[in-house]
C-alpha cells in the first residue's frame, strides 16, 4: 500500500439519485452517475494497494485491475481508465450498474478499515459512460487471423465475453441468438431503470467493431441443430443461459394474472410495456400485485409493477431480509419506493374468481431452523399460521434452470438432475468441442460470472484449437449452484 501520510475522506461520495416519488412514475435509470469533478474525488480516496495484494482485484471474477484504472481517472486520462478496465472486462458499462459490488470488489476493499469502501463500482460505470459519451473507444489489439472458426451459442454476459476474448486472439467468431435483440438477460431480464437497452447496445456494438458476427432470430435445437454447429465451427460454446422459470406447486397455480417474473419482465422490457400507449403490449395493469421471491428478479419485477402503475407491490418472502440474495441496493431502492416486504411467508394456496382471475393468496407464516445447502438457515412452515393477502396480480419469480430444447436432442450431451450443462475445469462439455458457461451450467447467477466463465471458457477453447487435446472423461466441475 502506497497510502503514505496522506489525508484521506472516509466517506464516500454520494450517487446522485432520482426522487423516489418521480422515478415510480418513470422507467429513466435510478443512479443518475458520477460527473467528472464527483468521480475525480471518490478516486481520490483510493488507497492505491498493490495490484498483487489488492484485495478488489481478487475479488472481482474477471480480475479488472481496479487501482489501476483509478489511478488513470485522476490522472484525467479516461481512455487509459477504460482500456485498463477493458484489458479483462468486455462489459464495463454493464458491470459498473449491476455487478454485486458489495460482495465482490468492494467486499474487502482496505478503505473499509478507514471508513467507506471505495465506490468502485460506479467509478467504473462513470469510465464507460464518459468514454461512451465522448466517443472514446480502447485500442484493441487482435491478433492475426488463426483460421479457426467458433460458434457461440447465446449473447448473454456469458457468450459476448467468450465472442469478445476469442476475436482478440484471431477466431473468426459467430454468435447465435434465440430472440431478436442480442444481449440475454440484459435486455430481456434487468429494466431500463436500472440498466438502459442504450448500454448493452453499446457494449454489443462494439464487439461486432471488432469483427464478431451475430445472428439473431435463430434457435440452436431448432433452426440449426448442435451438430450442423460442429460440422461448421471448430469449436462451440453454449451460454444459453438459465431461461425456463422454476414454478411452485400449489393449488389455483394456474388461475389467471400469475406470471412467471420471465414473462411479465420480458413483456415489460423486450415488448416495451413500459412505452404505453406507443406499444400496447398486453399485460395486467391491475392495483395489488403480489411478487414471490427475495432475488433481482424479484425485486425488478416488483419495482416494475409499481411504474406500470399497480398502487400496493408487495415482496412475499420466505427468509428474513438478511438472507435475500437481491443486491443491497435493489433492496434499499424497492424500500424506497414504497415496495412493502413481507418475510417469513410462504405461498401455499392460490384462489380465483368466479372468472379464473386470481384475487387471493394464502400464506402459512415460516420460522428460521438449521442452515441448508446454501448455507443459510432453512425457513420451516409454521402448522396454523395460514392467512390471505388479497391480490390481482402474482409474479413468480423463485429461480430458473436452463432451457433443453438445445440438447434434447443430443445425448452425448450430460446435463445436472437441475438441467445445468455439465463441464470440467476447462469449462469442457461431454461433448468434443462443446464448451459451456454461465447460468448454463450453475444456475441462475450473475452477470459477472458467467463472464468470468466466458473469459476462462475462451483461454480453454483457445487452447483445444491449438493443441486438439480432449480428455477421455470429463470430470465435473464443482460450482456453487444457485439457490
Ligand atoms: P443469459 O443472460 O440468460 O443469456 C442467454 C442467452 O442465450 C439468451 O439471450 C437466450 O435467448 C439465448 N439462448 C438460449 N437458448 C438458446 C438457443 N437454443 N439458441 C440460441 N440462443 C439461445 N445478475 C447480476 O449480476 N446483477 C443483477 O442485478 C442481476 N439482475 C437480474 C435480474 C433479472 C430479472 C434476472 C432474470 C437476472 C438477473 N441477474 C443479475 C442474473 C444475470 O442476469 C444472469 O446471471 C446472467 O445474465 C447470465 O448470463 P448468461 O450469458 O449465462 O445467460
Ligand atoms: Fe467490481 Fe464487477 Fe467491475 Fe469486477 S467487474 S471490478 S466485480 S464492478
Ligand atoms: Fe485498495 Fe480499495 Fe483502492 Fe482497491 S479500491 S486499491 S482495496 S483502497
């Protein structure tokens, strides 16, 4: 550390943020972003730890050299702060709103010990939009054609990182993607109040800058199949994601106004429900909604409920706040906006109208017991305690598992009992040439690792088509599956 005697601030500088009462009324984004004199100060603060100690740095999955891009902010030379973040992250604009910071680079950040960690995540947002803003783009070095061709299969974090990484190195790369705007969960899943469509437009045009070709509209397990891929490409990745919602199982399930957190997200962002009257996209616009889950998803959708207009949200949850894996700040925005959380329930019944709609859902009230597999303590119906909340609306959002129409039909292909694609430590499918990563193979996740899987996927695919090498057997990778 190179602190010296230098005075530091301790706190940190705050975001500037949309008024709770005006930004339930609009999708425009939540964090309005540091200005360059905002920016300049929080970097200030950074202590400059050694990048071999620096313990951001090993906490981040893609290993973004964090002092180092800082250092270039205050030295007021952001093209050198994006090619530094660049270097190892494809996706800045991206990571710096909806990476999980507090658990990941600023978890441990050494400020921490002196006052406020440091905001390292929007100092990086701030990076990519001053450069997006004037027009800088990094130099990007690639290297000389190899004749090698990979098919990646989906454009979410997971395939635009493996595309990225693999076009440097001097792949021909080509990107297939199932709906008709790349970007994944990006653009389908995380609202435009908290990640605007410009960004991942952005970031995704920048990947086709540098050669990497994408075709939309096309559904691998469907309009090609996996072995027309592998008689065309040298090699193939599947990041395809963890698309199929995970249902609950109780009565009245399938009455009228239950979405799953997929469809409602995805008629609000993809089909632009939120631009009404411009797009008159169907959806429930009613006044009591109901969300189940204690994840972004959640969160986003209850969040999304309250700009369409629905007058009560509420968040019914099985655990306590503590143990909600949405991000700290989705949770403290939601609260801010009025969302109202209920904990310690659980759906056990859903009851309809005499027209099918839904007007009610009984809960049975939880207490906590021992820790589960995820290491947080497993919540126990209390016998009883079952109550009704009456609602119009439900959204289902607890958890989704990938999609089999891809690999239905390959059965060399060995997936989990949960559906996820099953790979070794070099990311290697069952099948030769067939690499895989991000919510593909763990689960729902984060954007930041299933582009750190995309980054590591891509030194391993780099590797098979220079040396061919393929094991006998796959051994499993081990991977913290989602909860
Ligand atoms: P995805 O982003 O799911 O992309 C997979 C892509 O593959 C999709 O575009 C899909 O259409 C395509 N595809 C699938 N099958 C085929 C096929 N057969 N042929 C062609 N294409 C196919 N993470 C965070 O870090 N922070 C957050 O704040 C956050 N919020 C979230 C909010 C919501 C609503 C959701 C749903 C998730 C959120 N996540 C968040 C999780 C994060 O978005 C995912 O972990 C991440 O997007 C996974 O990336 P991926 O590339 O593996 O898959
Ligand atoms: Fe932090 Fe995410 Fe950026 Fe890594 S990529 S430094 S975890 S914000
Ligand atoms: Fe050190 Fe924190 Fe700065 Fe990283 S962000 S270099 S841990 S003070």
């Amino acid at each position: 550390m190179s602190a010296g005697r230098r005075e530091v601030k301790k706190v940190r500088v705050p975001v500037p943020e949309q008024d709770p009462h005006v930004r339930i009324h609009n999708f425009n984004e939540v964090a309005l972003g540091y200005s360059l004199e905002q920016a300049m100060e929080e970097a200030s603060r950074c202590l400059q730890c050694h990048v071999k100690v620096a313990p951001c740095i090993k906490n981040c999955p893609v290993l973004v050299n964090v002092p180092g891009f800082i250092k270039k902010i205050l030295e007021g030379d952001m093209k050198g702060a994006l090619e530094v973040i660049m270097e190892t992250n494809s996706l800045p604009g991206i990571t710096g709103r909806v990476c999980p910071q507090e658990e990941q680079c600023e978890m441990n950040c050494i400020m921490g010990k002196l006052g406020d960690k440091i905001n390292i995540g929007k100092l990086e947002r701030f990076v990519a939009d001053y450069a997006r803003e004037h027009g800088i783009r990094p130099e990007v070095k690639i290297a000389p054609p190899t004749g090698k061709r990979v098919a990646i299969v989906g454009s979410g974090p997971a395939g635009l990182t493996a595309a990225a990484d693999l076009r440097k190195m001097g792949h021909e790369v080509v990107i297939y993607e199932a709906l008709h705007e790349p970007g994944g969960v990006l653009v389908y899943g995380i609202p435009e109040f908290r990640l605007p469509k410009e960004i991942v437009r952005y970031e995704v045009e920048f990947l086709k800058s540098i050669g990497v070709k994408i075709y939309t509209d096309v559904v691998i397990g469907k309009t090609l199949s996996l072995y027309d891929l592998l008689e065309e490409f040298d090699a193939v990745f599947l990041g395809t994601g963890a698309g199929t919602p995970n249902f609950l199982n109780v009565p009245g399930v399938n009455c009228l106004g239950i979405y799953s957190a997929n469809e409602f997200l995805t008629r609000v962002n993809l089909m632009k429900a939120y631009l009404f009257p411009d797009y008159d996209t169907p959806i429930k616009r009613g006044k009591r909604l109901a969300v189940i889950g204690g994840g972004n998803t959640a969160m986003d959708a209850a969040r999304s409920g309250l700009r369409i207009g629905y007058e009560e949200v509420y968040i019914l949850y099985r655990r306590t706040r503590e143990l909600m894996t949405a991000r700290i700040e989705e949770i403290g925005h939601a609260e801010e906006e009025g969302v109202k959380f209920m904990f310690l329930v659980n759906p056990v019944a859903f009851k309809c109208d005499e027209n099918g709609w839904v007007r009610a859902v009984t809960l049975i009230r939880n207490e906590l017991g021992e820790p589960d597999e995820s290491g947080r303590r497993r919540p126990i119906p209390i016998p009883g305690s079952e109550f009704d909340l009456e609602v119009d609306t439900v959204v289902i959002a607890i958890g989704q598992r990938p999609n089999r129409i891809l690999y239905q039909e390959v059965p060399e292909l060995e997936v989990s009992r949960n559906g996820t694609i099953i790979v070794d430590e070099k990311y290697r499918s069952t099948l030769r040439g067939v690499f895989a990563g991000g919510d593909a193979i763990r689960g729902e996740a984060t954007v930041v690792l299933a582009m750190g899987d995309g980054k590591r996927a891509a030194m391993a695919i780099d590797e098979y088509l220079r040396t061919g090498e393929w094991p006998e057997k796959i051994v499993p990778m081990k991977l913290a599956q989602a909860d």
